[in-house]
C-alpha cells in the first residue's frame, strides 16, 4: 500500500499540531478509502493526480477531527463569540463534519466518497393495516 500523498503535502492545506506519525495514520486510512472507493470505480475512471487529491483532502479530514485547533484558529475563540462553541467541527456527519472532508467529497466525480454517508434501506414484509386479520385484530382489543 504505497500512500499517494506525503505528509508535506497535507500540511499545505492544514494547519496542524499533530506529529508527522499521527498525520501518517490520517494518510493511511485516507489511502484505504480512496483505493477502495474511487480508485476502484471504473465509471469515471480518476488519474492518479486526481486520486492523490482526493487522498490529501481525506488525510486533512480526518486530521481535522484529531486536532480542530486549525479550524479554531480560522473562526477565532469561542468567548468572542455570542454563543459558546466548544466544539469547533460539530456541523455535518461523515465527511461533512470538517470542510476538508466535504472538499474531498467535491473532488470524488466517481461519488463513491458521498455514498459512504448514506444508510442501508432496510425492508421487512409486513401485514398490511387494510388485511382483515390487522382489522380483526383492531376490533377484538
């Protein structure tokens, strides 16, 4: 598994505390979505630069979420504020939780990134409420 980006290249995008090691481990399971999700999409077909973006947008991400001290720093501190926001990165789910996240999303033209958001559908046969038997049931209770 050879990482697309480099640690050097997440840092042009974010501001970050956090050790080269720890930015290795966002870049290691940035490099494990993105090779199964649109690298592995045949429709469209993404160049190895494109995926390599996606890769370094993934990695800020999930930096981002381990240290939002960047992010903090952009909006300013809470106590200027008129309402308290301790928690700097609460505004979306999944990839929509840092603006990192929803870029690499934005990137992805395969969509595979976006569908890791959205949730199964699950179906159970049930009785229908018009049946007698759901009717009868109603009317002995």
């Amino acid at each position: 598994m050879a990482l697309r980006a480099t640690v050097a290249e997440v840092k042009e995008i974010i501001e970050t505390d956090l050790s080269d090691a720890q930015i290795t481990a966002s870049l290691t399971i940035a490099n494990i979505l993105v090779t199964a999700g649109p690298a592995a999409s045949k429709s469209p077909a993404l160049g190895s630069d494109h995926l390599k973006e996606i890769e370094r947008w993934l990695a800020a991400h999930f930096v981002c979420i381990r240290d939002p001290v960047s992010l903090r720093a952009k909006l300013g501190e809470a106590e200027s504020w008129n309402f308290p926001a301790s928690v700097t990165v609460a505004w979306g789910k999944g990839l929509n939780l840092t603006p990192y996240g929803q870029q690499a999303v934005g990137i992805d033209l395969t969509g595979e990134l976006a569908k890791l958001g959205m949730r199964q559908g699950k179906y159970k046969a049930a009785r229908r409420e018009d049946s007698d038997f759901y009717t009868e049931r109603l009317t002995k209770s």
